[in-house]
C-alpha cells in the first residue's frame, strides 16, 4: 500500500472517528430540545387542568363524578390527550380525542406521586413503532390528594423529526468523507510528488549510473525541501567518490604498470643472456630492486589510507619534537641529493607533542621528501620549530619550483599531481594526504604557501603538550 493511499485513510478516519462524535452529540442534544419541548407543553396543559378543577365549588365531586371541564380540541392540540382518574386507577374521565381508549395507569404511579409530591414524565409505548410522551401529577384538594391527572401527546412528530436529522446528519457525513477522501488524496498527491520525482530520479541514476542529475527544489524551506536538498548533497559526496575512486584505480594502475613494466624488462633481459654479464645482471637487479622497492611503499601508503578511512586510532604519548626534528635532520641529510639542509629551532628547549612518534616522524619526511623532489640541486631547504601560543609549529621551507595557485586547493588530494612537465617522477602522490591525515588525527593541520619560481613552506599545526607536561 502506498503512502498515499495510508495517508489518505489515516486522514478519512480520524475525520470520520470525529464526524460520529459531532453527529451523536448533535442528535442526543436535538433529542433533548425536542423531548423537553414536549414535556413543557405536556406540563402547561396538566396546570391548565388542574387549575379548572381546582376552580369548581366542590373539586372531589368533580374527580369522582368525573365532570371537569376538560379542554376542547379546538383549543387545545389533537394530539393532547388527557385522562383524570381516581387515586386507586379507576379511571373516572377522558379527552374526546381518545376516543373511548385510556392511558395506562401503572400501579406504581400513585404511590410515587404520593411519596415524591412531583410529577411523573416517562415515554410509553401504545403499539409497535409508536411512542408517547405522558405527565402525570396529583389533584389535591385541601392538602388531601384526591386524584391524578394525566396529559400526553404522541412522539410521532419528535420521531419524524429524528429520522430526517439521522438521515441528514447520515448522508451529510458520508458525502463530507468524500469529499475529504478525494481532498486528501489531492493534497497527498501534491506533497508527495517531490518524493516521487526523488525515487525516479535515483532510479534513473541506478540504471544509466551518472551522478550529475539533481532535483530541482521547490521549496526549501519546508520537510520535501530539505530533504531534496540532503539527497542532492548526498548525490554530489557520491559523484566526488566516484570520481576519486576511478581516478584512485586509475593512478594506482598507473604507478603499478611502470614498475612492472620494468621490473619484466629486467627480467626479459637476464633471460636473453643478461644474468652471464655481471655488469648488466648487477644493473638489472638493482633496478628490479629500486622498482620493488617503491611499489612496496606504494601499497604501505594505500594500506595506511585505507586503516584511515576505516578509522585507525593511533597510540599516543609524550613525543620530544626537537629530538624527533633533529632525527629528521639527520635523514634529510641523506636524502638531500645535492639540495642544502638546514635546521633552525625557536628559543624554547623542549616543545612536546602528545601523539604517535612513527607516525609525525612520517609527516615530517613525506613533508622533507616531497620539498627535496621539487627543488633542484644547489637549491636549499630549511627545518623549523617553534612554539606559538599552544601550538607547536613545524616548518618545512625550500628554494624550489613552487607550486602555482591552481594547485595549492589540490595539492593534498589523493593521487593529485600539478603540472606534469614541472613534476619529477617516482612519486605517488600520497605523501602530501598522508601528512594531512597525520596532522589531523593529532589534532592539528597543514598549511602551505608558494610562489612559482621561489619555493614553498608547509607548516603543520600541532596541539602544544609541553605545559601540561610540565605541570
């Protein structure tokens, strides 16, 4: 069952749930107005009765003998009809239009009214479907009851009047569920066509797969808005991991053909007669090893990635960033391949870091690799660190190519390369994301500023752990 359709019979119920306690207040309270209309006319009539009664010279003879005057037709309704009889239920004298018939006595009814000194009002039944409304009341003559009078019209009129109320308030009711039912369903049908265009939209992303689609909102700032809004958003982090996953499966069959590739050169080689010249066998095996070297780091890099993405937590102690930067030094030294290096150190002995010492040890090479790759030999790179109000600052600053401005946004995505005519081979491009991610998981960042021509500085962020060191 659709939505729609739940929608649209929750809405019909609970609308019919309170048209039926609308309608049977309305006809309980129309039946009281009716009954108590009747009743008040029965009661008027009784007075006018007994007041005759009471007006003549002797009113126990006129009970007895049965010779009230009783009033006419003409001036009375038709549809009254009185009785007066004695208090032992004999009835003694009756309104012409009974026409020879009476009104039932109950045999408890004078001793009520004999108890209660009130009138008596019950509804009878005369014959199957018809009903009468009866007063009854004492005749009392020298505070000694001497009678009971009784006055009663037919509920014919009342029942009529019912039945068209229960037909009216009936039919009104089904024609107003109606109309709700078609009104509802209108009005589900328009608040639910966003979500229909949301449901055709993705299928059709599932069956020709291009994320570019986007649903047009119509309003925003309503449920269906927002939720068109979320689901375009969702739609855009789908395409851009798309996107990086093809470029991803691009790259790294990229950077593994080229080792391979020579790796198998090196191998047709040795087989073709290559392995009898030490020279050449020498040669080979160092670029076999060279290019299994650097598909090994390639895979490790992928592997950290991926334990980050999967959220990897790192065990973190105290970390001496100064010793940590000078064994840094130490390495670059070895890597520099003709590129100068320095280290410079802010004032402060000692500056803390609370984190994994693999790991910054890591951020601070791929940083140091990545500066001595693009700056060429004579060039110069510079190590710092220093403490800025609760930071710890690690500096990486080098005199080469730069980067330019189109690149600086990019430049720590995934297999993101700039210029390729500007680019030095044997690298991934993941070292840059990784030192971002080691920065981050230690609660810091990485920025970088460059000028094309005049070299970079990449400085990472890191939280300063000395003074709760030393507290």
């Amino acid at each position: 069952m659709s939505i729609r359709t739940r929608l649209t019979l929750w809405y019909t119920g609970l609308l019919a749930v309170f048209l039926l306690i609308f309608n049977v207040v309305v006809y309980v309270a129309l039946q009281s107005v009716l009954l108590s209309e009747v009743e008040n006319r029965l009661v008027a009539g009784l007075v006018l009765v007994n007041d005759r009664i009471q007006a003549e010279n002797d009113p126990l003879a006129v009970v007895i003998s049965g010779r009230a005057r009783l009033p006419s037709t003409d001036a009375f309704s038709s549809q009254f009809l009185t009785q007066i009889s004695q208090l032992d239920g004999r009835i003694v004298q009756t309104s012409d239009n009974l026409q020879g018939r009476s009104l039932p006595v109950p045999d408890d009814m004078a001793v009520g009214l004999l108890s209660s000194g009130r009138q008596d009002t019950r509804t009878i039944n005369v014959a199957p479907g018809v009903r009468m409304q009866m007063v009854s009341s004492l005749i009392v003559f020298g505070d000694r009851p001497i009678g009971i009078i009784q006055v009663a019209q037919s509920l014919s009129g009342v029942d009529d009047a019912l039945r068209i109320a229960r037909r009216v308030l009936l039919f009104g009711s089904l024609l107003l569920l109606g109309l709700a039912a078609l009104g509802g369903a209108v009005l589900a049908r328009a608040a639910l066509s966003p979500i229909n265009v949301i449901a055709e939209t993705a299928h059709q992303i599932t069956q020709t797969g291009d994320l570019d689609q986007r649903i047009p909102v119509v309003d925003p700032n309503d449920e269906i808005g927002q939720l068109t809004e979320t689901f375009n958003d969702m739609l855009s982090r789908l395409e851009t991991l798309f996107q990086t996953q093809q470029r991803l499966v691009a790259d790294v069959s990229h950077e593994l053909r080229t080792p391979l590739t020579t790796i198998q050169g090196n191998l047709d080689l040795l087989k073709r007669g290559g392995i009898e010249d030490p020279e050449m066998r020498a040669e080979a095996l160092r670029a076999i090893g060279d290019e299994t070297g650097r598909m090994r780091r390639l895979i490790n890099d992928l592997l950290l990635l991926a334990q980050a993405d999967s959220g990897m937590t790192l065990h973190k102690q105290p970390v001496e960033m100064d010793t940590l930067l000078l064994d840094v030094y130490r390495q670059a030294q070895v890597m520099a391949s003709g590129v100068g290096v320095n280290v410079r150190l802010g004032a402060e002995d000692q500056a803390m870091v609370l984190g994994d010492a693999d790991r910054l040890r890591q951020l601070l090479l791929n940083l140091v690799d990545n500066a001595i790759k693009y700056t060429p030999a004579g060039g110069d790179m510079i190590l710092t660190l220093r403490r800025d109000g609760g930071w710890v600052q690690l500096g990486v600053e080098d005199t080469g190519i730069g980067i330019a401005p189109e690149d600086l946004a990019h430049i720590f995505d995934r297999f993101y390369r700039a210029d390729p005519s500007r680019t030095r081979p044997g690298g991934s491009g993941l070292g840059l994301a990784i030192a971002q991610w080691i920065a981050q998981v230690h609660g810091g960042r990485i920025q970088v500023e460059s000028l094309l021509g005049q070299g970079s500085r990449f400085t990472a962020w890191l939280p300063d752990a000395s003074a709760n060191t030393q507290a």
